[in-house]
C-alpha cells in the first residue's frame, strides 16, 4: 500500500475500531482482571449493584440513579446462554450490545412486555435448533456480548428492586435444556488494558487487530475492512509496528491524531442521543454516531427506551458553571410525557461524573419527594453550587460543581415526540443579580 495511503486507512480504522477500544477498557475491568474491584465474576455471572449509583462509582461516564445497574459479560464462542427473566411491572431492560458496542437485541418492559420469559442470546457461528421454552432469540455479531442491565428504583426501596436483579437468571444453553456441555473454549490471552498505551498512541491498533478475531465480517463493513486488512488489521491478531516503515509509522500516527480531533469535534456538538444508539439495522455504517455515542454515554439506549438530552451552552453562550445561578423552567404542557419517568442528572466536566453534595442529591424529576410545581402545573429546577435561599428554590435545587457541569434529561418511555426528536429542552437560563 502506497505510504500517502496509509493515514487515511489509520483515520478509517480509529473511527471503526474506537468504541470497541472504548467498549474492552470496560470488559476486561469486568470479565478478565479477578484483581480490579469492578470484576463482576467472570464470563456468564450478573453483578448487581442495588444502590443508586453515587460519586465514587466511576466504571462508566454519565452513569444515571433512576435504574441501578446490573452487569452481565457472555463468551458465546462454545454455545449460547439463556437468560430468563419473571413478570415484571416496573421498567426495566437486559440491552445486548456486542463488541463495537451495537445492540443485537433488548429484553425489557417496552420491547417483550411485562410478562415472564427466557430469551436465547447466540454468537455469529451458532446453527443449532431453538429449544422448546425459549421465548425469543437475539443473534450477535461478535463472540462476546455485555449487557447493561437497568432496574427501576420506585418508591417502594431499594429492596424490592433489588429482588428483581436477583431474579434475573442466566445459564448456558446446555443447561438450560439439560444437554450435554460442549467442549469449553480457550481463554484469549486478553492484553491488559493500559490506558496511556490504548487512548492515546499507535497501540491502539494491536487492540483492536485482537479483537477483529472475534467479529466475523459484515456485509456493512466489507469496504472499511477490506481496507484495514491491506495494512495488516486483518483479526489475526498479528498486527505489528514494526513491519512498517519509520514513514508509515508516521503517516499511521498522523490519521490517528486526524481521527480524534474529528471525533472531539462531532462530540462537542452532540446535543441529544437520537439516532446514536440502535441495532445493526439501524446502526449499519454509522462510525461517527455510534463513537460519539461511546465518547459521550457508553451503552446508552435508543430513544424508544431511553431519550437523552441535555444543554451545552446557557442562555449566555457559555459552558454552565456551578458559580452561576441557573434555572429551567418547564412550562405545564412542556415537562416531558412519558410511561415511566423522566430525570435530570448532575454531572461535573470534564470527567462527567456524578457531584458529591450536601443533600446526596445527583437528579431530579418527576419521582423526587417533595418537589414544588407552580399553580399553572409548570416546574423550575434550581441548579447552583450554593444551596438557594428561597425554601421552594431548595425543593427544586439540583446541587452543581463549583465549576464545569452539564445536565442530562433521561425520559422513560417518552412519548412519539421524543422518540423522533422533535421535543427540545427549554433553556438553561443564567442568572444575574
């Protein structure tokens, strides 16, 4: 390949390869390191976290309180797995991404209702029968898939939604029918995650050409692919440095450089998850939006479960700062309408991350206790490092960083204008004495 050539394979390849990069700092933390705190067990084992998530929990960015997590990790090399799930009546949902971080399917309240289930979860090489008992199949792409489990807290406590993680149960598929186990498959020599090595230089492609191994190609990605292959990204994992030349090295660290500055520039602007986070059909080819959807909220939902948004300016033009008074007024025919329920989270930037405060507060919405809603039914949030004075200011006070913030509105359940974007959020207005 001629060396003019190989900074556009290297641009290519970060935007194909950066959320599976992003997606493995996750799973090996999770699935692969019995040292790191976040290991959940192993492949095949749910961690449940019952608590609402705070400051300190820092696994994933813009993590949210509304549904605790439970996380799941599957090899689906040997055979698939069931997971079975019992009737349910809150909201709730077992999303399967795979390893570029696309969703191969959803178990929950909106997409298979409330009622109990078992759902077969098989990779891209599986041929088998479907047993009897099984109430759907969702097909992955890749060998391995994680899921994002989320919960509902409702007013009755933590415990009766913590009864409902443990009620999730997962089995291989051989117990599940009572068959004979197949022959395990070998563990991969998982490289160590090395956040320096894997962010931020040209290793990044010895990651990623480990796991190509483990992603059949897609008729969606033959071109991209084809492309990489021509400069050894071919899933051997075998990918080496040093059969380049000292220029291509180069040109390889140029395209490199080139694809995070463009994708910094996409991520500055996003202002909503429509249309970022979907299934393969909805997703096909779409680089740009499913890297700033890992840039931005990793394994967020699409619309139809889950509507994100949130400001990047103020009514002044500026980042929001905790050191400005802000207020949003939503007017009474403006809150969002949903079947379950909406929120609006706190996160201090860069790192969006949740804010320690003095009242333990980190969202607000429509289930939090006590909050006041004027007489033509229209609600302001208060939003300020400094706890406000006026007693229904506090009731509606969403507490900020002394610095950086945004705020992101999560709706349950949103009605069709969410789910097709055209509901905006009212201004973010700063305040000035």
């Amino acid at each position: 390949m001629p060396t003019s050539s190989i900074r556009q394979v290297a641009k290519d390849a970060f935007a194909f390869g950066y959320a599976m990069v992003e997606n493995y700092r996750t799973l090996y933390a999770q699935a692969v390191d019995v040292n790191d705190p976040r290991y959940t067990g192993g492949f095949g084992e749910y961690r449940h976290y019952p608590q609402p998530a705070r400051p300190e929990n820092t696994d994933i960015v813009t993590p949210n309180n509304d549904t605790p997590y439970s996380w799941l990790w599957l090899d689906l090399r040997a055979e698939p797995y069931v997971v079975t799930v019992p009737a349910i009546d809150r909201y709730y949902i077992l999303p399967f991404h795979d390893l570029y971080t696309i969703y191969a399917g959803y178990v929950g309240a909106v997409t298979t209702g409330p009622n109990a289930g078992s759902y077969l979860i098989a990779g891209p090489s599986w041929a088998g029968d479907t047993p009897p008992g099984i109430d759907g199949v969702i097909r992955s792409a890749t060998d391995f898939v994680g899921s994002l489990t989320r919960t509902s807290l409702m007013p009755d406590g933590v415990e009766s939604m913590s009864a409902i993680q443990r009620s999730y149960r997962v089995e291989p598929l051989s117990a599940f029918s009572g068959g004979d186990s197949p022959a395990p498959t070998a563990a991969p020599a998982w490289p160590a995650w090395d956040e320096e090595k894997f962010t931020q230089t040209t290793e990044f492609f010895h990651l990623l050409d480990f796991l190509l191994q483990f992603c059949p190609v897609l008729d969606e990605d033959r071109a991209v692919r084809d492309r990489m292959a021509g400069i050894g990204l071919d899933g051997s994992g075998e990918f080496s440095l040093e059969s380049l030349s000292e220029d291509e090295r180069a040109e390889l660290t140029a395209g490199m450089a080139e694809a995070k500055a463009d994708l910094q520039l996409n991520a500055d602007q996003l202002a909503s998850s429509i249309g970022i986070f979907g299934t393969h059909d909805e997703m096909a080819g779409e680089y740009t939006k499913r890297n700033m959807a890992a840039a931005k909220g990793i394994y967020g939902l699409p619309a139809s479960e889950a509507w994100y948004a949130g400001w990047l300016k103020d009514s002044d033009g500026k980042l929001p700062d905790g050191s400005t008074v802000h207020t949003v007024t939503f007017g009474p025919d403006a809150l969002p309408k949903v079947k379950f329920f909406w929120s609006a989270t706190m996160y201090r930037l860069p790192e969006r991350l949740l804010v320690a405060n003095p009242i333990d507060r980190y969202s607000i919405g429509d289930r939090t206790p006590g909050i006041v809603y004027a007489d033509d039914g229209s609600l302001t949030l208060h939003i300020s490092h400094e706890r406000p004075d006026d007693i229904a200011a506090q009731a509606n006070w969403l507490p900020a960083p002394d610095g950086p913030f945004t705020v992101i509105v999560r709706a349950y359940g949103g009605d069709e204008a969410i789910a097709t974007g055209r509901y905006t959020l009212p201004t973010l207005h700063a305040e000035h004495p």
